[in-house]
C-alpha cells in the first residue's frame, strides 16, 4: 500500500461536474475513489467507483473505508452529489423533501463525518462543498426553496467546520456555481439558463474545476464559499 499519491473522495461521480473533477484529479495523480447511485466501474487503475445511495450511512462508511484501506489516507473529500428540483414552494411533495434531505444533507453529512474522523487522525486534510448561488441570490424566474434549504445549510456548516478544524490541519470550503452546461440541461434550454447570469452566459464544467484546482492549492483559504457563477450571487441585474 503506498501512500505517497494524495487521495480525493468525489460523490456525484458518474457524470457532469464530479465526473469531470474525478479524471481531473487522477489526470494530476491522485487516487480517486468516486461514488453514485449508478456509477459504472472506473477506467483508472488509481480510481475505484463504488455505486450505491450516498444518503445511506452504510455507502458513505464503505466509500471511506476504501479509501482508507486501498490507498492508505484522506486528503481531500469533494462534496458534489446533490439533487435540484425547482417549483412553487407550495408544490413540493414530501417526496421531494425527503429526496432533497436526503442527497444534499444526509448524504453530506454521513461522508464528511467520517472523512473527517480520518482526516483528524492524520492532522491534515480539505473539505470541499459544492452549493449554489440561489443560496445567496434567488431568482424570481426558478423558484428554489428546498434548494436554498439544503444547499443553503452546507454554505453554513462550510463556515462552521472551517473554524472548528482550523487548528487542526483540515480546511472546509465551497464552490457556489451558477448554472454549469452539464448533460442536465437540454439544449434548447441554454439561452434561457445563460440569460439568468449577468455575463448573459452558463458556466462550462471545466469553470468548477478550476475552482477545485485552486482550493486544493490555496492553503490559506478556509470558511470561503467560491462563487462560479457570472456574477449571479452579487446582486440583481
């Protein structure tokens, strides 16, 4: 077992931003192990897939315990699997509640406790969120309430995990995107998206990429929520 590579958890790995992130980080030698529902076995000989709901206690331990056990360590755990469903407050389902709740905070919370358990043991490490700007700037044209629930609590808990590990060698930040082209989005429905942004575009996955690249790098940053959103988050326009 070597542990010389740094190792990089990424859940929401099968496709869109986290599968880009995930060959990122093998492409610049980390050891990668990745995670989804329907995540299908990696091409890497340093990345290792493992499918499952992230929501459930059981596949987070599993995914930290690969990680551990096959390539020795933690560095850096990328937060990325979540749901996004928008509609008028007053028609969402429980369903959709409990759907949202689950990926976007259950799932959050079962990975990084146990990321960080390890990451406290080695004395070093980097947490990495991935929200959303209607957080910060809703948007009368998407309404987005369980969005700015969800995501809106890991922009919180990102500021309130960067001090209580400040001292401790773990850093806790977060990517705040606008609307990324990702397989998503149909389309037809991308100068509608571009237009929500003031720089009347959508961000390009390799944008949230850059964004990883200089978090990992920036080893004075920590509590920051990074927005790559055109300007979104700044104000109405």
């Amino acid at each position: 077992m070597s542990t010389e590579k740094r190792v990089a958890i990424v859940t929401g790995a099968s496709q869109g931003i986290g599968e880009a992130v995930s060959n990122f980080l093998v492409a610049k030698g980390y050891r990668v192990v990745g995670n989804s529902r329907n995540i299908k076995p990696s091409g890497y000989d340093d990345q290792i897939n493992i499918a499952g709901d992230i929501g459930d206690p059981e596949v987070a331990q599993k995914v930290v315990d690969t990680a551990v056990e096959r390539f020795g360590r933690i560095d850096t755990l990328i937060n990325n699997a979540g749901q996004f469903i928008a509609k008028p407050f007053v028609e969402y389902t429980v369903e959709d509640y409990e759907r949202l709740l689950s990926v976007n905070l259950s799932g959050f919370f079962h990975i990084t406790q146990r990321a960080a358990a390890q990451m406290l043991k080695q004395g070093t490490g980097h947490i990495v969120n991935i929200t959303t700007s209607l957080a910060d700037q809703p948007l009368a044209s998407v309404p987005a309430a369980l969005a700015s629930l969800t995501k809106g609590g890991l922009n919180a808990v990102t500021r309130s995990l960067a001090i209580e590990y400040a001292d401790k060698g773990i850093r806790v930040n977060a990517i705040s995107p606008g609307i990324i082209k990702t397989p998503m989005h149909a389309p037809e429905t991308h100068e509608f998206l571009a237009n929500l942004h003031p720089m009347k575009r959508m961000g390009e996955i390799r944008e949230i990429v850059q964004a990883v690249t200089f978090l990992e790098e920036a080893g004075f940053v920590t509590g920051e929520i990074l927005h790559v959103d055109g300007g979104q988050h700044a104000g109405h326009w």
